[in-house]
C-alpha cells in the first residue's frame, strides 16, 4: 500500500497546518455543518487517517480546556478517506 501524495490530499480537500515555527506541518480537514466539531488528520509518519472530535477536558480543578480526542483511525488510502469522511459528517450531525 503506498502513500498518499501532496497532490491527492489537496484533491481530496485537506489542507496543511504549519506548526508556529514552521519547523514542520500536518495535513486535516475539518468537517462543517454539524453542532460537534469534527476533522479528519493524516499522520504521516505511521500512513494513517485519524477522525479526532473536539472535547471539554477537566483535568484541572475548576478549568476546562477544549483538546482533541481521537475517536477512529485507519491506513490512509482513498477509500478509506471517504468512508472516515462519511463517518465524519454523521458524528458532527449528532445532538
């Protein structure tokens, strides 16, 4: 199984996220429309696709933080993306 290209991420609607530094960068999508934010992360150094889902975290008395949680991951390959994606829109949806 190969990798995804940099041209068939653009294509199939990620985009890339510099770190502040610009030392390095990721890939995502964020996925629109729905009450929960969701989005799709391709984590290059292990070939796969992460669905992550925005969550409050209480882990200091009194305080909470918004984090992103890791909900679904797969290899990265086209098919997959659109099954992710799918998942993805369905999650966000959800009240």
């Amino acid at each position: 199984m190969k990798k995804l290209s940099d041209t068939s991420l653009k294509e199939l609607g990620l985009k890339k996220k510099w770190l502040d530094d610009l030392s390095g960068f990721w890939w995502e999508m964020s996925i629109t429309g729905g009450e929960v934010p969701v989005n799709i992360l391709f984590a290059q150094d292990t070939n796969d696709l992460v669905v992550r889902i925005k969550i409050l975290d209480d882990y200091k008395p009194y305080k909470r933080e918004k984090c992103w949680s890791f909900l679904l991951k797969k290899k990265a390959t086209v098919d997959n993306f659109y099954k992710l994606r799918k998942y993805g829109v369905r999650i966000s949806l959800e009240k």
